[in-house]
C-alpha cells in the first residue's frame, strides 16, 4: 500500500488533487482516528465477530419497524442499519476526502490519524443483487440519498462478507500508476490545526450530523475552542 505522510496541514490540498471522487466511482475515503486501528467493519471486531451478522441485521430490522418505515431494499435497509450504529459488514467511506479528514481528527488527539483513499473495482448492482449472495472480494455499495447522514456525508461503504478479511492491494491499470488503496497518515500534532481548518470550509460535526446531537456536538466544540484560546492568552500574558 502506498502512504504518504504530512508534513504541514496544507499538504492536504496537495495530496486530494491527486485523487479524485467522481461522485464515488472513482476514489472514496475513508478516515481513521488512531492509525493503528484495523480497516474492517464493525462486525469483525472481536465483540461482535460470530459469522451471522446478516441474523443481526435481521433481529434488528424486525424490531426497528416500530421506530417508523424502513426501505424494501435489503441494501438500503442494511445501510440504514450501519448508519445507527448497527455491528455490520458495511464500511463507511464518503465521496468527499474532507468528511473523511474530520473523521481521522476529531477524536484521539494523542495518536497519529490516518485517511484511506481506495479506488473500488467492482460496486455492488443494489437492485438485483441478493444480500446473502457470497462476494469473493471487498466490493463497494454506492447507496441512494436514503437519509440525512448518509447525504450530508456523500456516504458510500465497502461490503465485506469475511468481515475480517482485508481490502486486496492491487496495482492500478495503466495510464494510472500506484496501488488501489493509499494511506494519508496524519501526526497527532497536526489535528486541531486540521479540524479548525475544516470548520472554515464548513465541515463539522454540525454539518456532518444534521440533528440536535450534532449541533450540540458543535457548540461544545466551539466553546472547548474559545476556552483554550483564552487560556492561552493567559499564559502568554503572564
């Protein structure tokens, strides 16, 4: 796997014009909080690792009725499911490296962060395709606009049916050159620097989650940010 590591947070800039979304068939991201953390989905975390996530789902999805219509879709229901916290074989990424960025700085500010870029070759035919079918390799699902989150995030996520299994490394065909799978490592050092300047362009919990959890997110974040400058000035002052 090719990675790049920042030296400045500017290097960002640099380093996204090289990899380019269109609209989630080409380049997808992902970000990560603490680097050491395993690229899988939360089914195939120790906790929740036994070989019948699709029963999960299915124990949820007869209960989650009373909480209001759920798509027909199998893959819209699952993608429903993953964005509520549900332990699934879905991996969320998004279209736009930014939502991607916040997510590998806005938590753990004592560990290096990481942003994957992946370039999927094969996406999943939502409409036709069952979701019980066994897929050979990771395969991508570019889901419709079926709630908040998933839209405000561009969200789009790898399938994973060996939930432990990891993205097969390839290199890109030609006139591309490189692997299909890049790490942005992010020192800890640089990650309030980056999350402020993600609140310039907009990019923050509030945008990212439109409910009341995350404005209240935002606001927190903005007074921890208000109290730490103000600190600051005091000790510069003294």
């Amino acid at each position: 796997m090719n990675a790049f590591r920042i030296q400045d947070p500017l290097d960002l800039h640099t380093l996204f014009r090289s990899f380019r979304s269109h609209g989630g068939i080409g380049w997808i991201f992902r970000g990560q909080a603490d680097i050491s953390w395993p690229l899988i989905p939360k089914a195939g975390r120790p906790e929740f690792r036994n070989d019948n996530d699709l029963g999960r789902f299915n124990a949820w999805r007869s209960r989650a009725f009373a909480h209001g219509p759920l798509p027909d879709n199998d893959w819209e229901c699952l993608a429903i499911a993953q964005h509520y916290g549900l332990a699934t074989r879905l991996l969320d990424w998004s279209c736009n490296p930014l939502v991607a960025t916040y997510f590998a700085v806005n938590e753990r500010p004592e560990c290096d962060g990481a942003i994957y870029c992946f370039s999927p070759s094969l996406f999943v035919d939502y409409k036709t395709l069952a979701i019980e079918e066994r897929l050979e390799q990771v395969v991508a699902y570019l889901p419709r606009a079926i709630d908040q989150r998933v839209s405000r995030q561009s969200g789009v996520f790898t399938v994973h049916n060996d939930a432990i299994g990891d993205i097969e490394i390839k290199e890109l065909d030609p006139p591309l050159s490189g692997t299909n799978l890049v790490r942005i490592e992010i020192p800890w050092q640089h990650k309030l620097a980056i999350l402020v300047m993600l609140d310039d362009y907009g990019v923050n919990s509030h945008g990212i989650f439109p409910d009341l959890d995350g404005l209240s997110r935002y606001i927190n974040w903005q007074t921890n940010e208000i109290v730490r400058k103000r600190s600051l000035r005091d000790r510069a002052s003294d």
